[in-house]
C-alpha cells in the first residue's frame, strides 16, 4: 500500500509528510504510518499478547515543481507505481488559487495517460498490419474508450469498468488512482472551511499541516491532550487522512489474535478466507484447511474465544469465505 504525497512547491505537502513520518523519520522521503486500529485494545485486553501490531501504508513525499503549474515528467513517471495520491493543495497563502491547483493536477494525470494510450495505439495498429499474431483486438478498443473518456477531461477513476478492467491494470493509468485532496487551510479556518463533494476514487479533506506537524513533535501524550483541547481538535487530522487513505484503497482490516500477537491485517474489500491467509504467509494458503472466524460484535458480545464456540457464533468457514471488516480469524492449515 504505497501513496505518494504530491503538489506544488509551497503547498505544504512536505510539511505534512513530516507530520505522518513523525520526528526524525522524514529525512528518505519515505514513512511507513500506522493505521489506527481501536479494535486492537480490546483484543490486547483478552490476550494480553507479547507483541501489538498495526497495519501500515507507506507514504512517499514527492519533490514539489518550481512553480504551480505541472508536478513535472519525473514526478508522473515515479508515482505510476503507487496505489494511491494524496494531494496537497495550498489553500491558506491567498496567493493562489487552491481550485486551480487541483484542476492542473487532474489535468496533467489526464494528459499524461492520453500520451500512454497514444503510443500503444501506434503500436497496435503497426502490429495489426504487420504482425497480426501480436495485435490485440479487445485491448485496443478498451484503450479507445479509455481516450474517449479522458477527451472529455474526465479521469478513468468515474469509469469503475474501465478502472477496474484487468487488461488495463498493466498500464497503471494515472487518473484511474484514487486520489485524497488534503486542502491545507490556515489555523483559523479550522471548521469553517467548505469543501468539495466526493466523487468515485477522489475524497476531500481540511487539513492545517504546520499545526499537525507542531502536533506530532509532541512525546508527551499529557502535553498533546492539552494542546488539542487549547485548539478545541477532538481528533487528529492525521487520523483521518490515514483513514480517508485505507478507505480510498478500498480496504478492510482483519485481525488475528493470541499470546504471542495481536494483529491487523489489510485486505481488499470482498477478499476469501483463502486469499487473507495468503496475506499473512503464502504457505497458510497453499496448505489452508479452513478458517475459525469471530465477528468483531460476537467477540464483543462475549469477549471471550471459549465462551463464543460455546455460543455457537466462532464458525467454521472455507476458502471461499468473503472476509468481513473486524473479523478475528484463526487458520488451520498443513503444509
């Protein structure tokens, strides 16, 4: 799970990822930020485990272009390879338009996979006349429509078909990504700022990254507690962006429980039992037998693993069992 943090010089995007990375850990350019799970507490309660794990998502902060109106060739190229954007808009300077900002991102991601589709289609049609044995009838009409699409200066992430078509996932199209637009507001504009609507695959949110950053630079969680109280904040809005981020990627959290850890794990929504064992080791999945699955409000109604086989609700699944957010599972498996 790899988001690259991208926007224009100035925008506060680095003052945000210094936010997320936390002290001492920004200089790379690269964090690995833990996903709050409050589930884990409950089940670290119950157990008492040796270690507590948390799911993480890697956040990379892109170099930021000398001016604000392109995130520059070398920024596109390197961010194809990422499952997600969080974009930072500068919206607390008033001297810029933050609007704008977000159109000349949407735009460049649009060109920059007109140009891929452009190439390809060249090279279809060469193969359809030369080398028919390599021409791919369906897959230059998938990337006719994709260029349809795009035309109309709509990204490939409003066409869930077209986003999610197998025999385009190779081309890692820029505007099919989720992307977060994090709009870095000024101290005072906290709570009373408008934002867009969301759309499929882009989310919105209200973000003061010098005060987060300030936030994050505190140990003490006595001194933080009365820091946000000063403010009025209830919550980080690291926090949200972390889960604006797990929500965009589409995931869900399972979660694996006994003496020795407490653990969640990130999966795509809609995955089986068998393809979450596979996320924890690629043997448990080979050999996977079956699953014994607690849902998160039977464990609650019990908090006990011995009292819910009693009960009846810790069930025995298969390898086709569609995983549920919350789910305890334990697998049973021969290799």
């Amino acid at each position: 799970m790899k988001t690259a943090i991208i926007g224009f010089a100035g925008s506060g995007k680095t003052e945000l990822f210094k936010a997320l990375a936390g002290p001492g850990s920004a200089a790379s350019g690269r964090a690995m930020v833990k996903v709050p799970e409050p589930r884990l507490e409950p089940l670290t309660e119950v157990f008492k485990p040796k270690k507590i794990t948390k799911t993480e998502i890697e956040y990379q902060d892109m170099p930021g272009s000398g001016g604000n109106k392109s995130l520059g060739n070398k920024v596109l190229s390197e961010i194809r390879g990422c499952d997600c954007f969080l974009a930072v808009l500068d919206a607390y300077s008033g001297g810029v338009d933050p609007t704008e900002q977000l159109s000349a991102i949407e735009a460049e991601l649009i060109v920059s996979d007109m140009a891929v589709i452009e190439k390809k289609l060249e090279r279809l049609s060469q193969d359809k006349q030369k080398a028919k044995h390599l021409y791919d009838a369906k897959e230059e009409d998938l990337l006719k429509k994709a260029m349809d699409t795009l035309e109309q200066e709509k990204p490939l992430r409003l066409d869930k078909d077209l986003s999610s078509e197998p025999a385009l996932k190779g081309f890692a199209f820029l505007s099919a990504k989720p992307v977060l637009y994090a709009w870095n507001i000024s101290e005072s504009k906290m709570g009373n700022f408008t934002l867009p609507k969301n759309q499929t695959g882009m989310s919105h949110i209200s973000v003061s990254a010098m005060l987060e950053r300030e936030m994050a630079e505190l140990d003490d969680p006595e001194e933080l507690e009365m820091f946000m109280q000063d403010l009025g904040v209830e919550e980080s809005a690291l926090d949200r962006v972390i889960g604006e981020t797990y929500n965009l990627l589409n995931l869900i959290t399972f979660l694996t429980a006994g003496e020795k850890e407490v653990r969640s794990w990130a999966i795509i929504n809609g995955c089986t039992a068998a393809e979450a064992a596979g996320t924890i080791h690629s043997d448990i999945q080979k050999g996977f037998i079956r699953a014994e699955v607690l849902g998160w409000d039977d464990f609650l109604a019990t908090m006990d693993m011995k009292k819910a086989k009693e009960k009846g609700v810790l069930r025995l699944e298969g390898k086709e069992y569609i995983v549920k957010d919350g789910d305890i599972i334990t697998f049973r498996f021969n290799v």
